[in-house]
C-alpha cells in the first residue's frame, strides 16, 4: 500500500560504534526520503566518528577502520543531513529508542540544532510489537488459535506454554533463520538442544546477563561504564568497581560468577 503523506517522509538508519547514545558515533547513514507524490530520492553517507571502531560492531556491519579513516566528519556533513531532511517527518526501525537519539546527539555534539517539535516519528518495530503481542497471550492466539482463558494463573500458563512450543515447531518447521552475521540455519528443529542454544538471547556468564561472553569466549560486562570491557581486565584496574557491584543490590549468581573470575585470575 502506497503511503499516505501530506509531507515527505525520511526512512533512515544509521551504522554505529556501538549502542550507547552519547558516547558512541555515527558511522554510516542511509536516508529515503519519500515525497507525498511518489518520488524517491536516496543519500548514504559514510563518516569518520573519530573514534575507533570496536571489533564486535565491525562484527555485526562489516564497517572497519580502515573504510572510514579517510572519510568525512559528521561535523563536515552536519548541514548537508540537515537540509537534505528538512522538516519530513521521520521513519525507522527501532528509531525512536536508537537512531532518532543518536542522530539528535550527533547533530548537538557538533552545534546544529535538529528541531523535533511538531516533527512526526513513526517506528515500525514498535507498530510489529504492538500488533503482535510479545507475551504469552498473544503467542497463544498466534501459534494456537485460542483464546488463553484465566491468563495469569500457574496452571492455564504452564499448559499454555507447552502446547505453544510444540506449535512452534510446526509452524517453523524447515523455516530458515538468518542471524546478525548473515549465517542461515534451519533452528526451530524437534531436538531440546537446538532448542536451548536457539533459545539464547546472550551468551550470558550469569542467569542475568550482567556479564556476558565475546566472540573470544572471554566474559565482558553488559553494563555501565566498563560495558564490552573484559572484566578480568576491569578487576585488575578498577577494584573498586568489582567492591561496588558486590555490594549493591545485584544478583547473588551475578555476584557469584564475578567472584568466580577474580579468584581465578589469582
């Protein structure tokens, strides 16, 4: 279905070093602008965030270091992404938690004001989330065709979610699955351990995934200040940030595991 518009809309998504808005820079962007009569008209701008790029988001867009040491600043470009969108209105996917935040830093960092009032943002992720209900209600009726009567209560839920995995694997059977590295595999499968590696959503030291693994294999924090860093390393140099998260209000397995490193670096 064509859209609707009564103004041009800009569909965009950005590239980054990372995923903390403030800190990390703007790599590559990519804007469409669609006009109310059809037109289409496309820029991709690839940009020095004069900082490095860590290997991990290298990992998941394929951008190193070396393909943007000789590119633009944001800075040298600020005023071009500025007229280019004008006032349209802005579309994205996960744009208004990520890429609409780190587009209005970037443009602030480097002193243009990037006015959002009165300016409408549309995400399709969060339309996809709404529409299709991520609890158990709504994977019932999805999967089932059922209405889950007395939700909430130990018993309906535990039946619920049992007979909503085994309709999973029939309605992704032989379904393929494309992960963030572009590797496809075939994982909802009738085999529980398929299921339990597919079921991970971070390789997680810990039950909360305070601490997680690299692609070394290696435990890193997954939050605050030292997040990505290896904690093995964080203990070595800031041992006040190993006393601080043993005595806050953390999980006992968290804190268990964070333990468990510290000795063993011993």
């Amino acid at each position: 279905m064509q859209l609707n518009l009564t103004r041009p809309l800009v569909v965009f998504d950005l590239e980054t070093t990372g995923v903390i808005v403030g800190h990390d820079r703007i790599i590559e962007v990519c804007l469409l602008k669609v006009m109310p009569n059809g037109t289409e008209e496309e820029k991709t701008i690839r940009l020095n965030p004069q900082m490095p790029i860590p290997p991990e988001a290298t990992a998941i867009h394929g951008i190193t270091n070396e393909d943007v040491y000789n590119k633009l600043t944001f800075e040298e470009v600020a005023q071009e992404l500025l007229d280019f969108i004008g006032r349209a209105d802005l579309a994205g996917f996960n744009s208004n938690r990520f890429d609409v935040p780190m587009l209005v830093e970037e443009f602030l960092r480097v002193g243009v004001e990037f006015p959002l009032r009165g300016r409408r943002l549309i995400d399709a992720q969060n339309i996809f989330h709404k529409m299709e209900p991520r609890s158990l209600k709504g994977a019932y009726k999805f999967y089932c065709k059922k209405d889950l009567i007395d939700n909430h209560s130990a018993s309906a839920d535990t039946r619920a979610t049992y007979e909503v995995l085994k309709a999973q694997l029939d309605y992704y059977n032989g379904r393929e699955y494309e992960d963030d590295k572009g590797e496809v595999s075939v994982p909802v499968v009738n085999d529980l351990d398929a299921l339990h590696q597919f079921s991970i959503y971070l390789k997680s030291a810990d039950l909360a995934a305070f601490i997680c693994y690299n692609d070394d294999g290696k435990e890193i924090f997954n939050f605050g200040k030292y997040k990505g860093q290896l904690v093995e390393s964080v203990i070595r140099n800031d041992l006040s940030y190993y006393k601080w998260v043993m005595n806050s209000d953390f999980p006992r397995f968290t804190k268990r595991i964070l333990e468990e490193i510290k000795n063993r670096k011993k």
